[in-house]
C-alpha cells in the first residue's frame, strides 16, 4: 500500500505543470547555449590573429636594477 502511495505520489509531480515547465525551459537553454556555441566555433575557424611584430629594442632583456639598501630591510 505504501509503494502505490509513492508511486501514484511521484505521478503527480511528474506530470505537474510546474516541472514541466522548467523541464521545457531547460531544454530551450540548453539548444541557445549549444547554438551559439556551434555558431561561435565555426566563426573562429577561419580567423587568423594578425602576427605582432617584435620590436628590436623590446627584445633586448633588461636586467634587474641593484640597490645598496634592500627596501624591506631583511637580515642576511
């Protein structure tokens, strides 16, 4: 008796408007998200970043500045 309960119970959440609508709300998302997402790719595919030329002087590395004092005052 308690099992028919449940499952006549379950029915009827089931087949309740609310759950149904979220259920079709959800699989509308779901179909824009993969949309947009297939839409999205296939633009990207046949586009190329420009390549960036280096400037010369951006090539040579800097070297790190020493100083006589350390400005957190650590002991060695």
């Amino acid at each position: 008796m308690f099992n028919a309960e449940v499952r006549r119970l379950l029915a009827q959440v089931i087949i309740s408007w609310q759950v149904l609508a979220v259920t079709v709300i959800l699989i509308i998302y779901i179909s824009l998200v993969n949309y947009v997402t297939r839409t999205h790719h296939r633009g990207l595919s046949g586009f190329s970043m420009p390549k960036v030329k280096k400037d010369k002087k951006a090539k040579k590395k800097e070297e790190p500045v020493a100083s006589e004092t350390d400005e957190l005052e650590l002991e060695e």
